[in-house]
C-alpha cells in the first residue's frame, strides 16, 4: 500500500507540499569512472536530432571515452512525457540521461527524479558562456521571469538543444521580402492561396497532443500583447482571456484557420514539413530543429537539389504585431536519480564534455542547435542551415509556458481546448474561457507556492 501511495504521488506532478521528495545532489566533482565498458542510455522523442545526437556522440565522445558508448532511446512525442515519469514514478529507469521539456523540469524536481546540479555545474560549467535565459530555462527551478536567470537558484539540467519557431515562406509564390508583422502575414497567406488554387495560405501546428496546439494559440497569444498568467499571482483567469487573449484565439481560429487544408485539424511536425516540401503550404510554421528535411531533394518536390530548393523557400523570424515574442522551444539534459552510480558519473562527464566551445560549435556543424553564445554566433552555425541565423535573432525574443510541476496537466487543458475551436467543436471564446477556468482549478487544487514565471 505504501509503494502504490508513492507511485501514484510521483504520477500526480508532485502537487502535495507533504509529499515532495528533495531531489539528490550531484557531486562537485566527476567521480572516478569505470574502465568498464559502459552504455550512457537517453529518452527522447522520435525526430531528426535525437538520430544527430546520437551519431555525433558516438562519433565525438568516443574520442575521449573509447568505452563508452551513447544509445538515445525514443518514443513517439505524444508519448513522451508519460515515457519518463511512468519510470521516474517507479523509482527505476532504463536510461540514465532524461532529456526534458523545460516545463518538465518542475514535476521531476519536486519528486526528486533528477539530481541536483548546481555544485557540479559552479565548478564545471562556464554558466557566463550563455545567455542567462537559456541557461534558465534548461535547468533551473523555480523559473526566473522570462530573460532572467536567478543565481541563487539551483541547476538541474544543462542546455542540449536550443530551438524557436522559424516562418517558413514560398519565395516565388510571396516575394523574396518575409512579411514583417502578423496581420501583413495573414493577408499575404490569403492573397497566395486566392493566386494559387490548391496550395492553402498558411501551415501550422493544430494537434490536441504533445504541446502542439497549445504552442500555437500561445504564440499568437504573445505577439498580440496577451499573457498566459500572473505568475507571481498564480493567476490564469481573467488574464488568459483577457480582451488580448480574446483577440490572439480570434485571429487564430477566424483569420488563420481559414488559411490551413482541409483535414489539417490535427497536424503536427511532420505534417507541416510534409505540406512544405509537397509544395502545398504558400507559408508554414515550425520548429526550427526539425526543418534540415526540407532542404533534402529526396524529401522535396520542389527542387532536385538543395539550391533548388532555396530557390523557392525562405526562412524568417516570427512577424511582430503588438510585441516581438516568440516561442521558447530546446530541451535540456538531466541525470536521472535512479541511474546506477558508474553511469550517473559518465553522465556528468558527458555533460562537462558537451558544454564546452569547440564541441558545441562541432554539434551545431552536425545540425545541433547549441546554447552557448559563442556557439550560436559561430561560422560553424551560422553557416550550416539558412534556418541558423533565425535561431540567433530569436533567443532574444523568446517566452516560454508555465514552469510549474502542473505543467503536464496545464498543457493537455490547452491543447484540448484549442483543439476543440480550431475544429469547430467550441466556439473560440468559449473554448479560451474554458481552458483558463480549467487551468485555474488546476493551480487552485495544488495549493503549491513555487513554480515559475515568464
């Protein structure tokens, strides 16, 4: 009976103040590691750079630890979330190195899933070499506000991946100039759509699953001057729909749902990327890290060659409208508290070894996005996707979600709900009005002080 109450505890997102578990320390220092040969097992979602890290570290890190060797495990991206905390609630996992949204991090802190990173990092990790919110939002809980980083909170993962939203955009169907504001986007996506029958104006995220509607209605949300919460207050309604909240899900549903092809009411990544390189999208929307497909001849119709195919697309950052927000997307690493002490210090070792100079700039080569300033403005980045320098000028720009241990259930509200409006099944202030009420229950029922802002 004690074990079941744990596990259902840790499966709850560690809301009950009398029942959070302090999450362990790492060492200051690598302990001594084996000569043994070793397997550093990570969980991931199933994309194209969990395969790039993967074969960079096997390549790379095997260089400085010929016995080791680096196996990313993956999972559908729906799936991924529940991956990790079904294992984390059982106090056993089969990997060593969780690699965690970063609005994860708060549930696994409080059910002392992960170790605590902080002394192995002030005397490992060069934390002046990023751009403080990065660092932040990759490993540090409670959350600062958004582009802050509080020195005096603890660490307990480190940046792997960095990513924003990129606008994708038909070169020769557009214009070689990017709309500079949202409303001049939407009006280009419908004069192309009008120009070109059977290409739909714009392509976006709309899934009820992962974070993949909710990321969308929150993007929209920010360049029309909404907020998600008070996160000071612990305040979701009343000021997710508020009047800007109201205007960000009209233009959604109203003025860009239009725009999207028929059955398009569940899309996610692939989907968008399939819609862009079957030439079928005047104007798309996605993560920067999964777009290096779109420039592959044999995954396009629109070239047979990646000049071709540069001919007709060009990526630009989001268009501003009332503010210049985008979306913090990037993942960072963490040690899980259950991994066997000899793999617990490689993972460290793999960690202090990943975060230096030259092998972030060698992961950007290899189609990484770092986190380290000198990495993101290196040749070797800049100059490895034309979706690169996106990346840059955005770090600046970015806000992210609710870092609270709630976070898994906050999202699925959202997503639902916004779901729901873009298919019709929910009028678009009702469905905004809903979720925020949802998601104030939510944040009521924990009674929880901690957590983040943005």
């Amino acid at each position: 009976m004690l074990l079941v109450g744990a596990t259902m505890t840790a499966c709850s997102g560690g809301e009950d103040d009398a029942a959070q578990v302090s999450a362990p320390k790492a060492p200051a220092t690598i302990p001594e590691l084996t000569t043994d040969p070793v397997t550093l097992s990570f969980v991931w979602f199933e994309w194209p750079p969990a395969q790039a890290l993967e074969k960079f570290a096997n390549e790379e890190y095997k260089k400085v630890r010929p016995n080791a060797t680096i196996k990313v495990n993956t999972v559908p991206n729906a799936n991924w979330h529940d991956a990790m905390f079904t294992q984390f609630a059982a106090r056993k996992t089969d990997f060593d190195i969780a690699i965690l949204d970063s609005q994860h991090i708060g549930e696994a802190v409080t059910n002392g899933n992960i170790l605590d990173l902080t002394d192995f990092v002030k005397k490992n990790i060069d934390v002046n070499a990023y751009d403080p919110y990065l660092l932040a939002a990759y490993g540090q809980f409670p959350q600062a506000e958004t582009g802050k980083r509080d020195e005096n909170a603890s660490l307990y993962g480190l940046p792997l991946l960095g990513d924003t939203w990129t606008m994708i955009y038909r070169k020769d169907l557009i214009g070689d100039q990017p709309p500079q504001t949202w409303d001049e986007m939407i009006s280009a996506a419908q004069k192309c759509q009008t120009d070109h029958p059977g290409v739909s104006g714009l392509a976006f995220h709309q899934a009820n699953g992962s974070d993949a509607a909710a990321v969308t209605y929150n993007t929209v949300n920010g360049v029309y001057g909404g907020n998600l919460w008070d996160a000071k207050a612990k305040k979701i309604e009343g000021v997710l729909n508020d009047a800007a909240g109201q205007e960000a899900m009209d233009v959604l549903v109203n003025k860009m749902k239009p725009l999207t092809a028929k059955g398009s009411g569940n899309w996610f990544i692939d989907e968008v990327n399939a819609a862009v390189a079957q030439g079928k999208a005047c104007i798309a929307f996605n993560w920067i890290a999964a777009s290096g497909g779109l420039l592959d001849p044999k995954q396009s119709t629109l070239g047979k060659s990646k000049e071709e195919i540069l001919g007709k697309l060009g990526f630009a950052t989001l268009p501003k409208q009332k503010t210049d927000l985008v979306p913090l997307g990037g993942m960072g690493m963490h040690v899980s508290a259950y991994s066997p002490a000899a793999n617990q210090a490689e993972a460290l070792n793999f960690m202090k070894w990943f975060e230096q100079a030259d092998v972030q700039k060698k992961w950007a080569a290899a189609g990484g996005v770092p986190s380290r300033t000198d990495a993101i403005q290196s040749p070797e980045f800049l100059n490895a996707g034309p979706f690169n320098q996106v990346y840059a000028d955005s770090v600046p720009r970015m806000r992210d979600m609710w870092n609270v241990p709630q976070y898994a259930r906050l999202v699925d509200i959202e997503n639902t709900g916004v779901n729901a409006a873009l298919n019709g099944a929910k009028k678009p202030s009702d469905a905004l009005n809903d979720i925020a009420r949802e998601q104030q229950a939510v944040l009521d029922s924990s009674g929880k002080k901690g957590g983040g802002g943005l």
